[in-house]
C-alpha cells in the first residue's frame, strides 16, 4: 500500500495521484489505473430535496437573525409600533416562497389556502395595531377571499384543460372579476355607493382581448401569420 509523499494519506492501488493534494504518485512498482472511480470523488451529488432543504435554511437564517436583531432592540430602546409589520412581511413571504419547499408532494389548494390564511393574518395585525375603521371586514376580507377561490379555479381548471384559449379566457376573466371586486369594495368603504366606471373600462379591454384571441385560434391563415411574424 502506498502512502501520499506530500500529506500521507494512505492510497488505493493504482492510484494516479492524491485524492486530498492532487501530489502526483510515482511508484514504479504499481502501474496507475486510468478510468477508475476512487473513494474520493471530484464532484459531490446531493439530491435536489436535500438542496432545497438546504436553501430554505440558509435563506431562513438570513431572515430570521435581522428579526432577533430588531426585535431585541425595539424592546430595549424604541419601543414603536413598526416591527409587527415588518416582521409580519417576513413571515408571509416566507410562506409564500419559502414553505412550498420543504413539501415532498405539492399540494396547490392546500398551498394557497394556507397562503391567504397568512395573507389575511397579517393584514389583520393592522387592524390590531393600527386604524379600526372596518376596512378588514369591508375590503382586505371579501378581497383575498374572491382571490382565493379564483386561484382554486385557476388550479382546477389548468388541470382539466390545456387549450391555451381556454386558459386566455380564463386569465382575462378572473382580472375583470377581480377589478369588479376591488372598485365595489373601496367605493363602498370610502363613498358608501356603488359606483364601477374603471371596471366598465376593463370589462371592455377584457372582452376585446377576449374577441382577438378567439378569432385568432379560430383563423389557421391569421395564427399562421402571427406566429410566423413574431416568431412565436
């Protein structure tokens, strides 16, 4: 057996050179052995969930200790208001992006159920620490809620279908509910009625968009055309 002259580590037999210093091995006794994969590999595989994993602690880490940081330091000398909604933005990115990592089997409703839960606890903790005047209830609540079910639609939808009208349509529609929804719900709060002329506009824009996609699936000599003149 035969020993590293640089670091001596014991070698294998064969082998070129050290695993640990890359020391070239001259024994003339033993006759190097090419193609061979020794105990020390170049290149380290780890799979990706472990990968994953590993990024979700490190990027964990990195929010969390600024956090620990503020928090021991509004505690002792500023003693304001700003942190809940400081850190609150943390935690919510974190399960929004961070989260879905760590599952083996992804889950969308269940994913996105727990994302507008977190959303609506931490537009709640505004309510707790700021202005009470109903805004949660009249427009933050009806708001994440129409989204919500609109992304459960989005999810089973995307699954029973793969035509790309259908999902056009579908994306097209869900921005005008959403307009509809979210002008109701500020005019209601801040004017007390009912008024909806920028979603008129945008039912218009939608419908159009609607017509052109629809007329383009339908024409082969047009969608031909656009897809050879826009390199699509």
């Amino acid at each position: 057996m035969s020993y590293c002259v640089n670091c001596g580590v014991e070698l294998e037999k064969g082998c070129p050179d050290c695993p640990l210093c890359d020391t070239p091995v001259i024994n003339p006794k033993e006759k190097p052995i090419e193609n061979k994969k020794f105990v020390y590999p170049e290149t380290i595989n780890i799979p990706s969930s472990l990968s994953k994993k590993y990024w979700v602690f490190l990027i964990t880490m990195i929010i969390l200790i600024p956090n620990l940081v503020m928090l021991i330091l509004n505690a002792l000398f500023f003693d304001n208001h700003v942190f809940p909604y400081i850190s609150g933005g943390f935690a919510v990115a974190w399960i929004w992006f961070l989260f879905p990592l760590l599952w083996e089997k992804i889950m969308p409703m269940l994913i996105l159920a727990i994302d507008a839960l977190a959303l609506l606890t931490y537009l709640y903790t505004f309510r707790i620490f700021g202005d009470d005047s109903g805004w949660f209830a009249l427009v933050a609540l009806p708001v994440v809620i129409v989204m919500w079910a609109l992304g459960n639609g989005f999810i089973f939808l995307f699954k029973k279908t793969k035509r790309k009208s259908i999902r056009t349509a579908a994306v097209l529609g869900a921005i005008n509910i959403m307009s509809f929804v979210i002008e109701i719900c500020l005019n209601m709060f801040y004017l007390g009625r009912l008024q909806i002329p920028v979603s008129v506009i945008v039912t218009a824009c939608c419908v159009s968009l609607m017509i052109f996609f629809i007329v383009l699936a339908k024409s082969k000599r047009l969608n031909a055309w656009v897809s050879r003149k826009f390199f699509m």
